[in-house]
C-alpha cells in the first residue's frame, strides 16, 4: 500500500479510501487490485463494486495485475459497467496467472467461456458483505 502511504491515507480501510481518492482527485473511477483474492472499483457516482477473485491453478503471477488493469480499462472505456468491468479485468488477470511467462494471448472467446464456465471464487472476507446473494 505504497501509494496510501504516498497520499497520507488510511490504508486500513479500501473502501474509505477508494472513495476518498475518487472524490480527492475528482477520478471517473479508481481500481484496487487485491491479488488472488479480486479487485474493488469506486466510480465518480458512489458505487462500489467488489469481484471475488476467480480460483485458478496459478503458474505465474507475473503479469496478472497488469492484466486485471488492460481489461478493466479496456471495458471501461467501451462504456461498460463497473462490475462488468471488475469481471473482465478479474478474468483475465486469473487466466493471465494460468500461464508461464504472462505473454501468451489470451482470446475473448476463451475468456468469455472463463467467465461463463469458472464458479469457483476467492473471496476476501472484508468485502463480502459487497457481494449481491
């Protein structure tokens, strides 16, 4: 949490400063990456979304990060909705951890048939209150 530190902000509580950041910063939507156990995004209206982390057989976690970020960005900017946006970025960035090495392409056929398919989660147990039944 480096960037907490850099910023003065309790890193304690994500949420608080997920959206102290937005507000702070006047940001159309912030992500925090949680590793294997999912992500958090806040967007400029006060939702927050919270994606479990999906369960995978991790080779390499180089790159998983890097590329929960690409397809959160990616599907932001083609208008989607934050949790759609946290379920691509989260997708990809778990398929990215299947694989040696991180640079394989990963298709959009195979990661909508992840997505579709995976029903096994990660759950941090901070946010689950943040997860609809």
């Amino acid at each position: 949490m480096r960037v907490a530190n850099f910023f003065g902000l309790d890193n304690k509580d994500l949420i608080k400063m997920g959206r102290h950041l937005v507000n702070q910063w006047n940001l159309k939507c912030c992500l925090i990456t949680l590793g294997s156990k999912g992500a958090l995004a806040f967007d400029e209206e006060g939702e927050t979304i919270y994606q479990p982390g999906f369960k995978v057989e991790l080779k390499e976690p180089v790159g998983a990060g890097d590329a929960c970020t690409a397809g959160f960005i990616d599907h932001y900017l083609k208008k989607d909705l934050l949790k759609k946006c946290c379920q691509v970025g989260c997708g990809l960035g778990a398929l990215v951890a299947t694989q040696s090495g991180a640079t394989e392409l990963v298709s959009m056929e195979t990661l909508e048939r992840f997505l579709n398919t995976c029903s096994e989660f990660q759950i941090d147990a901070r946010f689950k209150h943040l997860i609809p039944s």
